[in-house]
C-alpha cells in the first residue's frame, strides 16, 4: 500500500488535533517554523549538488512536509487550504504558460512556437501585470528582503537589466569590480567602520554583476567556493595531523605549502 498526499494531509490534521495531536506541532505557529523551512530547503540543494537519488527523494518529501504544515496553519485561521494553494499556484502558471495553455485553459493547446528568449520578455511582462493588481509600486518592489543577500541582488540586477538599466557583457562589469574595489581600499586607509562596510557592499554587488552576466549563479558559486574551501583545509589538516602536529603547532608557511598541495588534487577528492 502506497501513502497518498491525502494520507499526509489527514496526518497533518491530526498531528494539529489540539486534544490528541502532539504537542509540539500543536505549539508551532508559521513564524516558528521558518527556521525548519528553510534549513529543508538547503538540505535537498545538498542533496540534488550531490546526485544522491535516495537524499533527493527524501528532503523533497521533507520540503513538501512543510508546505502542507504551513497550509494546516493557514486553514486553521480561515485563511485558505491546501486545496486553495494548488487552485492558485495551478491557475498563476496557467496565467503565465499562454505559450502553451490556450486562454489559460489546462486542456487547450496554444499551438504558438515561441523562443525562450520570447518566453522570458513574456514571464516579466505578465508579472508586471500582476504586481500592478497587488498594487506593488516599482519595478523592484515583490523581490523579497528575506532573500539571501547573493540571491536577492542578482534578482534586483536582473530585473533592472529588463528595462535596459544594466552593463553591456562581463567585462564591463569586471571594470566595475576594479573600480569598486580601489574605493574599498582607499576606505581601509581611514577607521571608518560604516564606509568600509559600504564599499564591501558595493564591491559584493559588483561581483553578482559579473556573475549574472556569465550566467553564473552567484549563490551557488560561492556555495561552491565554500565546498572547495572546506576540501581543501581538511586536506592540509590531515597532512598536519600526519606529521604528528596540531594545526595550532603549524606555521603559516608550512600551512601555505600544503594548500598548494591541496589546490593540485582531483575536485573529487
């Protein structure tokens, strides 16, 4: 017998049940499972990064685990259902797919080829449109501000982009990193804590710009970055331990000499 997601939204009621359910869902409102949500999240872009197949499955269930949480709550208030989250999710990429869905109709057939450059200018007119229903005044106003910071600056970049406000190629935006870059330095000569922070900024925001223009993911790269790094400083932490030292014990050129080391080894090490 196979679980169906009316099993799980029927699970999700009674875990809530307030005389028989468990008591911690029950204490759970939406802003305290945030923290869970998006620690899900970043659980299956592990997963997927790693093309394990099991963990893929496995953290999707657990994402899609929260979503179902999130729409008992909403139930509960008389704000919607989970029913009402897929009739609206189901009707917007309707509205957004015209290319493929005539009239918005789920059965027709748009029969229209149309380019993916074509369905880009077509995404951002339509929720254009859309932001001028909610009332959403400016060209940036429903890019959220909980975003992390890479992934909402290429999002604020891309966006302008769409109306002609940005770098011509890459390499326009590398002169801006250089150009950012000298400011940072010339703040670093001073104790301005605030200005440094600033230029820092600015330099960061400079970066997404390249990325975007190579059509890097400036989130994921540094993700990468990350990886890399840690890869690497373990290397030279276990050639320290080799050598029957701690890292403490290690001096910053022998340290420097093993990451060079370390730079040289396959990427799946």
């Amino acid at each position: 017998m196979n679980y169906t997601l009316d099993d799980l939204l029927q699970l999700m009621r009674r875990l809530r049940d307030p005389e028989h359910g468990c008591p911690w869902d029950i204490a759970q409102t939406m802003h305290s499972i945030l923290p869970s949500t998006i620690e899900e999240v970043y659980e299956l872009v592990d997963a997927i990064e790693q093309d394990d197949v099991r963990q893929i499955r496995e953290e999707l269930g657990d994402v899609l685990f929260q979503v179902v949480f999130y729409a008992q709550l909403a139930a509960e208030q008389g704000w919607f259902d989970f029913a009402g989250l897929v009739d609206g999710l189901t009707a917007k990429l309707l509205r957004r797919h015209p290319h493929v869905f005539a009239d918005g109709n789920l059965s027709a057939a748009a029969g229209v080829p149309v380019n993916v450059d074509e369905v880009k200018r077509q995404w951002e007119a339509i929720k254009a449109e859309e932001r001028r229903h909610k009332q959403q005044h400016g060209l940036l106003a429903d890019i959220p501000l909980a975003l992390p910071a890479l992934k909402r600056a290429q999002k604020l970049q891309k966006r302008a982009a769409g109306v002609g406000f940005d770098w011509p190629d890459a390499r326009s935006a590398l002169q801006k990193i250089r150009e950012e870059l000298d400011e940072l330095e010339q703040a670093l000569a001073g104790t301005d804590k605030a200005a440094m922070q600033d230029e820092l900024g600015d330099l960061l925001f400079s970066c997404v710009n390249v990325a975007r223009h190579l059509g890097v993911d400036a989130e994921l790269a540094l993700a990468q970055g990350n990886k890399k790094f840690a890869r690497r400083f373990r290397y030279v932490e276990q050639q320290v331990e080799a050598r029957g030292h701690s890292l403490q014990q290690a001096s910053l050129m022998e340290m420097d000499s093993l990451w060079q080391q370390a730079k040289q080894l396959p990427p799946d090490y």
